[in-house]
C-alpha cells in the first residue's frame, strides 16, 4: 500500500517547490487593480490592447514636453538640425528642424507603480521611485485594456472609462488565457533564448496563428507549434508537437508583412526581429512567466562620466539624448534587421562610431555596434552632465568620445 501513495508524494512535493502541479507559475503576468471613472474597482491579470501581457513588457508613450530644455544655452536651444523625423513603436516623431526632438518615454511594465489617466489622450505615470512621468498620445495611451477579473471573470474596459490603474504583485495562481511562450530565436546574425512573442501580438498558448494552407485556412493555438521556420517573403513552415508539417501563406502572421517578432533575452533586453532577418523560431517547453513584479526595483538615476574628443572629462548625473535620466529608461539601436531595447542598467558604455552608429558595451561583457535609432546616431539630442548645483555641461552628440555609466 505504501508503494501506490509515492507518486503522489512526488507530486505534492513538486507543487511545494515549484507553486503548481506544473510549474505554470503566473508571476509574471501584468496584474493590478483598476478604478473607472464611475468609480467601479477590478482586479486581475490584464492585457493591454492586443499586446502587452508580461512585466517585462515595454510601455511606449510620447513624453508630454521636456524639463531639460531650460539648462541648454540660448545659442543652442534654437540650433536648426534638419529633418530628425522617423517611427518608433508606431509614433512618428517629429524633429521639426530645432534641437530636441519630441521623445517617447519607454519602460518595462514592472516599473510603474500606478497611471493616473488625465483625459484628453494624456497621463501621468508613478514610477517604483515615485518620480512621475507625464505622456502623451500614441502607444499605450489610449488602448483597450482585457483584463481577467479574479470574480467576475473576462471584460474589456475602454481607456476613456479608466480613471486610474494600480500595479500589484502577482499572486502566482491568478488567471491567465494560457501559458507564456518561451523558446529560441535563430537570425542570420544571432540565435536568442527567451520569452518570444509573434507578430508584435501572439505570446501565450492559446493565441492563434492565422494562415492558409494547401487544404484550406488554418487557426493553429500556438501552444500546439513546435517551431516556425520562414521559407521566403511569402511563406513559412509550420512543425506542430505531433510532428505535422504545414507550409503556410497568405496572412500577415505568416509572411513579410508581419509586425516582427519580440525575444526578450536576458543578455540584451527585448528584441524586435524583421522578417528577412528571421530563420527560425524553436518553441520550448519550459515553465514560468518571467519575474514577478517585485522584482523591478526602484531604478537609479543615470550616473556617470562623458569624455569629449578634444580631452574634456565631466561626471556626474547623466541626462542621454537630452532625455533619458533613469536606469530603467531604454536604449534603442537596430543591428541588420533587429531593433534592440535595452534597459539604461544594462548599460555600460556608449561609444559614437561615425554619423549613423555607436558601439554599446553591455555590463555583462558584450559589445553590440548599433545604427539608426536616435540614441545611437547624430540625430542624438546631446548629453547634459550635472556636476553640482548650478554646475552643468551640454555636449553635443558629434563631440563625444565616451559615455561611461556608473
């Protein structure tokens, strides 16, 4: 009699260590409360519009004006630069031909601590830090927010009805549609492990990809797909986890019109792969959702020295594109056909490499050379350096040699 209860003793001791019987821990899952505007209280999981699920997921805004254009010099500040306008994350941006150019303010969802909604396609985020961003237009402002109420179940909940939202930890048992996707990504240029989402959209199991086959249209469950490997502008093959081989076209999940796909790899942030980049995409079966909430922790300020080609050294706070002041505000540069967000933490040095690109050292040993974005290019707003009170120094972009973070 004693032999027939070890299994069951097996498993009892896997949900002790693991949370569940099977590991689907859902810490990683946005969770929060949020109020409406006829003063309405839910709380649970939440998916904002079609897309972010995960904390780990970038928030993207415009930011609603720029507090550092004040310590600039008069002589620079109406300093014409030509057209600096160009999409990022589905905002244009417009240089308008002075300075500073309009910037979106980017973070990872586990570092909002709440988002007042101030109507009028404008809000005010509370960091983990308590510093308060106000943001503007486009992104994720103004979305449909599906969240999965703990009691009530599934609702979707229109931005304009939303006074405010408040992040929490995740209980590791809340409700979620299915489980996060998780596999390697293989490109012409790098292979990546981590959390992977298709199409700018499908990340979890029961998300569907569309596409038609030799015997008619298809709606895979992406928890059924074992790999997807990209056969040409038109096509890809998909391999489900019985063995089955499908060559599918015809939508934009399945050829070169599809949005990109996102990693998040723990080495360089999250990852937007273009389609002629892609070789292939190797799902895996492993446990987790991503770390839990608590686990962004109020970030630093950027601190650090700026070198300048003619031998001048300034250290102190670091203002980067005229913008980025916080660890946990991100880095953007494109390497072939990737586009990499990088967290300022990651960071452990910026070196300009001619007009269009700059070499990134990461804290963890690796150098990437990334070109076009903003942050890495002459169209790069310059850096202010506060070394003490009423002590500061603006350094355009062309005459920095080194940017060194604490």
């Amino acid at each position: 009699m004693f032999r027939t209860h070890v299994p069951i003793m097996l498993l009892t001791l896997t949900i002790l260590l693991t949370g569940t019987a099977f590991g689907a821990e859902n810490d990683g899952y946005i969770y929060g409360s949020i109020t409406t505007r006829d003063g309405d209280t839910y709380t649970g999981t939440m998916r904002w519009g079609k897309q972010e699920v995960f904390w780990d997921d970038l928030f993207n805004a415009s930011k609603d004006g720029n507090p550092w254009l004040r310590y600039l010099p008069n002589d620079t500040r109406d300093h014409d630069r030509g057209d600096k306008n160009f999409t990022l994350f589905g905002i244009r941006i417009h240089g308008g031909g002075w300075i500073a150019s309009e910037h979106l303010f980017i973070c990872q969802f586990g570092e909002i601590k709440s988002i007042k909604n101030r109507r009028n396609g404008r809000a005010t985020l509370t960091m983990k830090n308590d510093s308060e961003v106000d943001v503007t237009s486009g992104g994720d402002i103004d979305v449909k927010i599906r969240m999965i109420d703990e009691n009530l179940g599934t609702l979707n909940i229109d931005w304009d009805n939303i006074r405010t939202i408040d992040f929490k930890d995740t209980p590791k048992d809340a409700k979620s549609d299915g489980y996060r996707l998780r596999g390697k990504v293989i490109t012409y240029e790098k292979e990546f492990d981590g959390f992977v989402m298709w199409d700018a959209e499908e990340c979890i199991s029961s998300d569907v990809l569309d596409g038609e086959s030799d015997n008619g249209d298809m709606e895979i469950e992406f928890g059924n797909i074992r790999s997807i490997k990209r056969m040409n502008r038109r096509s890809c093959l998909v391999t489900l986890k019985d063995g089955r081989e499908f060559k599918l076209r015809g939508t934009n999940d399945v050829n070169e019109d599809n949005r990109g796909i996102y990693v998040w790899d723990d080495r360089y942030g999250k990852t937007e792969i273009g389609w002629n980049e892609l070789q292939e995409v190797i799902y895996q079966d492993k446990d987790g959702s991503g770390k839990g909430y608590d686990a962004y922790k109020a970030g630093d300020k950027l601190k650090g020295t700026v070198k300048t080609v003619d031998g001048g050294v300034f250290e102190g706070d670091i203002v980067y594109d005229l913008d980025e002041a916080e660890g946990y505000e991100i880095l953007n540069g494109s390497l072939d056909d990737m586009e990499f967000n990088i967290p300022f933490h990651m960071v452990k040095s910026i070196t300009p490499k001619g007009r269009h690109a700059a070499v990134v050292e990461l804290r963890n040993g690796e150098k990437l050379r990334l070109e076009d974005g903003q942050d890495v290019s002459d169209s790069n707003d310059g850096i202010l350096i506060f070394m003490g009170k009423g002590n500061e120094e603006y350094v355009v972009w062309d005459d920095v040699e080194t940017v060194i973070f604490k």
